[in-house]
C-alpha cells in the first residue's frame, strides 16, 4: 500500500487564503492531526483499492472507497450520497433542515441524508453487536477484522510517513 496524508487547514496556502477572508467557509480547525488521506492498496490477486478521505473540504464531509476489482468496480460513497439532491439558490431556502456533517452552505445544490446513520452503517453495526450477544455468537465484524482493519490503518500511517510502499 502506498499512503499520503495531510493537514489541509494548516498550510502556507490555507493560511493565504484565511488571511484574505477566502477561508470564511470552513470551520473546522484541528489541531495536531491530518484531515487528508489518500491511500491506495494492492492486493495479491492484481486488484486494487482507493481510498480517499477528507473532513475540511467545501462540500461537507467526504468518505470514498472504490475497489477496481479484475471482474468489475465497487464504488463506496460513505458520506454524500446521492439518494437525496436538493438545490437552493439561498441557504435560508433550508436554514431549519439538517442536511449532512460539516456542510458549509445550504445554497446551491447539497445532498442531504435521508437517515445519516443507517446509510453510514451505524443503526446495523450496533444491531449486530447486540443481536451478537443475545445469540452468543461472533458480531460481524468480530475481531479478526478489527485487526485487519488496524494493520491497515497502521501501515498506511507508516507508508506516509515514509514516503513509501508498505507491505502486509
């Protein structure tokens, strides 16, 4: 896997920007963290994964996995689905809704949640874990995968601080 990560809101540019009040629309100001990741994993059978993460850009939060498999592409928008699309020319338009997490503006077009939680999985994660429980058994994503998940995440820590591939 190869990885790069960044911290965005803290850069000679964003710093520009802020200073000439272009930066008005972002919030968000985290401290001693990246709030940019893009890490590409390639698997042993020659298929590869991107993964693109980002919670400072205009537009709202933006989680996206895409796997080019060798038989077809499975594409994961986590966060702005398109089930919803609205279009306002004024924010005030939908000033009382709730669209979606670190939206900047209602105006223009958006896509609000219909149900943020189930579509971000978490309504099924915790009817798992208590369904797990009530039938002693493993959850479904048990433990093995928490694992996995961690080495992952670890490795592609690794790969960008690095600047190189990073091998499991």
């Amino acid at each position: 896997m190869l990885c790069d990560t960044a911290d965005l809101i803290h850069t000679p540019a964003s710093d520009r920007a802020r200073q000439a009040g272009a930066h008005q629309w972002i919030s968000a100001n985290p401290v001693d963290v990246e709030n940019w990741a893009n890490l590409v994993i390639a698997f042993e059978d020659g298929s590869r994964g991107h993964v693109i993460v980002s919670d400072v850009g205009l537009g709202g939060l933006n989680t996206r996995v895409t796997a080019f498999m060798t038989d077809g592409v499975i594409k994961a928008n986590m966060t702005a689905n398109d089930a919803i699309e609205t279009y306002s020319p004024d924010a005030s338009g939908f000033q009382s809704e709730y669209f979606t997490e670190k939206l900047e503006t209602k105006a223009g077009w958006n896509r609000p949640s219909c149900d943020e939680d189930w579509f971000r999985g978490f309504a099924q994660e915790i009817a798992d874990f208590v369904n797990a429980i009530r039938e002693n058994r493993e959850p479904r994503s048990g433990i093995d995968l928490a694992v996995a998940c961690v080495d992952v995440i670890y490795a592609a820590y690794q790969s960008a601080e690095t600047g190189t591939r990073i091998t499991l």
